[in-house]
C-alpha cells in the first residue's frame, strides 16, 4: 500500500450509515466498503436480507449488518441506540446521512410535516452523535459527518423545515467540531448539490425547474450519489484529521456561481 493510499485505508474500521438503503447513503456506505470499512446500514425500510446495500458492501469482502429504524420517532432511534452499543466493538465512523423532505408553501406548510423534518434531519443526527460521539470522546478517535445542503446556505423554494434543519445541520457541525475537536474526533459535513435521487425527483420531473438549475451548475449535469461518496471517505478517513467542522460542497460549482 503506498502513503497516499493509506491516508484513505479504513480497513477494520467499523461505519454506521444513516439512510443507507439507497442514493447517496448506499453510495456512501459503497464507497466506505471499498476504503475497508465494516458497514452498518440504517434505514425506516431496510430490508432484512439487507437487498442492494448488503450486496454492496460483501462485495468489498467487507461485513455486514442492517438495522431497520424510523429516525422520525424518538423511541425508534433510543432503541437504535442500545442496539448499536451492544455491538462487539465501538463504531469508529458515523454518517448521519438519513433525511426527508416536504414541498409546501410556508403559509400552507402543515406543523407535521414541520415536525417530522425537523425530527428526522436534525434531532435524530444529534440524538446519534451525542450518543456516539461520547464514545469517540472517551477512546480519543473517531469521524462523525453530516449530510448538509445546499440549503444549508440558501433557502429554497416552499421548503421551509427542510431549510431550517440543514441550516441547524451546519450550526451543529461547528458546535460539535468545537467541543471535541480537542478530543481526536472529526466533526464535518457534506452539502451536495442538486444530486438525482427520490428526493429530487420532483425537481427533475419539473422541465422549468430542471432547464433553471442546469443553466446554473457550472458542471452541466445533475449530480450523482456517486459524486458523494468519496467526499464521504475522505471525510472518514485519516486523510482529513486535521479538517474540522468544514461543510464541504459538491454540487457541480452550483456555489461558485
């Protein structure tokens, strides 16, 4: 293994990715896999054969565990919680990467729909940091990354909790990143960018709204859940020990615009 190489390796390293079941999660949790990371996959509707994310990560030789989970109810995730500190060994790298999202205007925006958001995007991804990361404390090591926005720095379009929370998603990477930082543990966050996944397919379904924001990207493209993925690794990797409470955006230059 060269030196370059080896600031990527996560060999032994054991992963819990939010969201895994498919887009950028199951890429994420693919390209963790590839770098040597064990995965654990979470998701609302994870299979229990573990379907394609499973397959992903075996076929790195890598081990495999799926844990079905509702990360829009509190007890669900409390449970979640106890089910991943009874593993056999800690978890060295977590990617809050599970969100939702709902299209209203904000003066017809229902406050379920506010608080299910806001519970899944932003509650639960500190809920599984604060729990985690007291361990990644105690042992000196550790990477936490959360899947930020676009709309981490813009606001959008009729999507007001899902503004609000990746906003509060970076606030909570550099708070985070403050407190532990000293402590070894890597706290940051990825915002992709307009990336083709269920979540955008309303967007992309919309030709107006299409041809608008490919006019904008510089890239000339829709991103895809692989572009994450090795934002991801690096992240989680020793390649980024010195990086800290960082946002870093892939979103085809959509910023730089």
């Amino acid at each position: 293994m060269t030196q370059a190489s080896a600031t990527f390796d996560l060999t032994d390293r054991l992963a819990v990715v939010t969201g895994a079941r498919r887009g950028i999660g199951l890429a994420i949790a693919d390209g963790l896999a590839a770098a040597g990371a064990d995965v654990i996959a979470v998701s609302a509707g994870q299979e229990a054969d573990g379907g394609a994310v499973r397959d992903r990560v075996e076929a790195h030789g890598r081990r495999f565990r799926g844990f079905a989970a509702d990360l829009g109810d509190r007890a669900a995730v409390s449970d979640l919680v106890e089910r991943l500190g009874a593993l056999d060994r800690p978890v060295d790298i977590l990617v809050n990467n599970a969100g939702t999202i709902h299209r209203a205007p904000a003066v017809d925006h229902p406050d379920d729909a506010w608080d299910r958001v806001l519970e899944v995007n932003l509650t639960a991804p500190f809920l599984l940091a604060r729990e985690l990361g007291a361990g990644m404390v105690q042992r000196g090591h550790g990477k936490i990354v959360f899947t930020a926005s676009l709309l981490s720095f813009q606001g959008g379009i009729t999507v007001p909790g899902y503004t609000a929370s990746k906003h509060g998603v970076a606030g909570l990477v550099k708070a985070l990143a403050n407190e532990w930082a000293p402590h070894g543990v890597n706290v940051n966050g990825i915002a992709p960018g307009y990336i083709a996944t269920d979540n955008t397919q309303a967007l992309q379904d919309d030709p107006e709204r299409s041809s608008a924001i490919l006019e904008r990207i510089p890239a000339g493209r829709w991103g895809r859940p692989e572009d994450v993925a090795g934002a991801a690794v690096f992240l989680a990797s020793p390649a980024a020990d010195y990086v800290h409470g960082t946002i870093l955006t892939v979103d085809g230059g959509w910023l730089a615009r």
